[in-house]
C-alpha cells in the first residue's frame, strides 16, 4: 500500500509518505505557507523513495475541520495531484487524525478533540477506538463555545486532544480538570492522515479525485445539540 498524505488544516503543513507499514514525514509549523510548501514536501518524499505519483495507490488528504483556507489548498492540491496521476482521493477528518496520534501515542482508547475554531469558538468530537485501534467519532462533529461541551460526559477515562484546550484554558478548565490528563497531542499530522487511509483504500472506498470535498462544520452544522453519542451516557 502506497499512500501520499497532504495536511494544512492548521497553522502545521504537514506531508506523509506511507509505503505498506513505513511512514516518512514533513512536517512544518509554518502559518500562511501552505501553499508553498506543500508540494515541495510531496515531491521531496516521493523523489527520496524512488516513486512516481502513478505508483500510488491513493492520495490522503486533512479535509478539516479547520481553517478554511488551509483545508482548500490542501484538497485543491490532492485532486490536482490525483487527476494527474489518475488516483483516487480519501478525504480524513483531522479531528479523526488527532484522536489516531494519541490513540497511537498515549495509547488512549477513548479521546475527546477540541480545535480552536477561532471567534471564541471550538471544533469538537469525542472519539472511541475499535478492535483496529482507529478511532471512530461518537456522533457528529460540532462547533461550538468551549464553555457548553458536556463535561459531565467525561472522566478520567479519557485523553485529551487538540490546540483548543491552550486556546481556552479557562472556558474548559472544568473539563480539563475532570479528565486529568495533559493535553500531549495538539496539531493533526499527515502521518496520521496515511494510517486512517489505509483500511479506506484497502475496502475500494477511495473517492473519484472530483467528488472529495472539504468538511468545514461550522457551515453545516446548524447549532446543533452538543450532546455527543457516546455509550453508556445518558
């Protein structure tokens, strides 16, 4: 399996080159450059390999949440690079990527991510990881004001994600307090990206490069409730 992996969905540029289990990765906290860096970081891991976009069995992309500008360069490049090559593209959330790095890192087994999504607001969503150790979301992923995500949902069977929490240290100082664990993993990277493609790719659920589309959320998610679906809680 041959994976290329683009992500810019924060102030992180990050590009990962996954071949079978080896992960190569670039990755650069670099604001407002993505769109100078990202293909250069491509083309530098693929040349480093010995390999032609062609060779690829699919290119990876952070479809966001995040900032908007960030996740349309990066898909706009993914599809660019995938129709050229004649690839299939696998759009990754990049809460979804966050919650793999510390399900990965931490060996954490249920994550809540909470991403700064600026104007006093978060991009958040609670994770739990399957017999696979990949993380699958409980319920929706939401924007809202960090001060009303349902603490009461949370223990200290959980592991904190995501640059939010540094954002708005008092808004979710409750919760952080109630989880216990310091925040370790703040930025989704392209390695992870690759890893979450994988089974994607592997099931034929890769998508034509014109269909992949960015996740913005706070576009289609109509406020809604920010009660997560998570087992056992009420």
């Amino acid at each position: 399996m041959k994976i290329l992996a683009l992500d810019a969905s924060t102030q992180a540029c990050s590009v990962a080159l996954l071949l079978d289990n080896e992960v190569h990765e670039r990755f650069e906290i670099a604001p407002r450059e993505h769109a100078q860096l990202l293909l250069p970081m491509a083309m530098a891991l693929l040349a480093e390999a010995g390999l032609e976009l062609a060779q690829l069995d699919a290119i990876a992309v952070g479809r966001g949440p995040g900032a908007f500008t960030g996740i349309r360069i990066a898909v706009s490049m993914a599809q660019g690079l995938a129709v050229g090559a004649g690839l299939p593209v696998v759009p990754v959330s990049s809460l979804q990527a966050l919650a793999l790095r510390a399900a990965r890192l931490q060996q954490a087994r249920q994550i809540l991510v909470v991403q700064d999504a600026r104007m006093q607001e978060v991009y958040w969503a609670a994770f739990l990881t399957n017999a696979q150790g990949l993380p699958e979301v409980q319920g929706d992923e939401q924007v809202s004001r960090p001060d009303s995500l349902p603490s009461e949902d949370f223990d200290t069977d959980w592991c904190a994600a995501g640059n939010g929490w540094a954002a708005y240290p008092q808004a979710l100082a409750d919760l952080q307090a109630r989880i216990g664990r310091p925040v370790q993993e703040n930025l989704p990277h392209a390695e992870d990206i690759a890893r979450l493609a994988v089974p994607i790719v592997k099931a034929g659920k890769a998508e034509p490069a014109a269909l992949a589309q960015p996740s913005y959320v706070r576009d289609n998610v109509a406020r809604k409730s920010t009660k997560p679906n998570i087992p056992g809680k009420a």
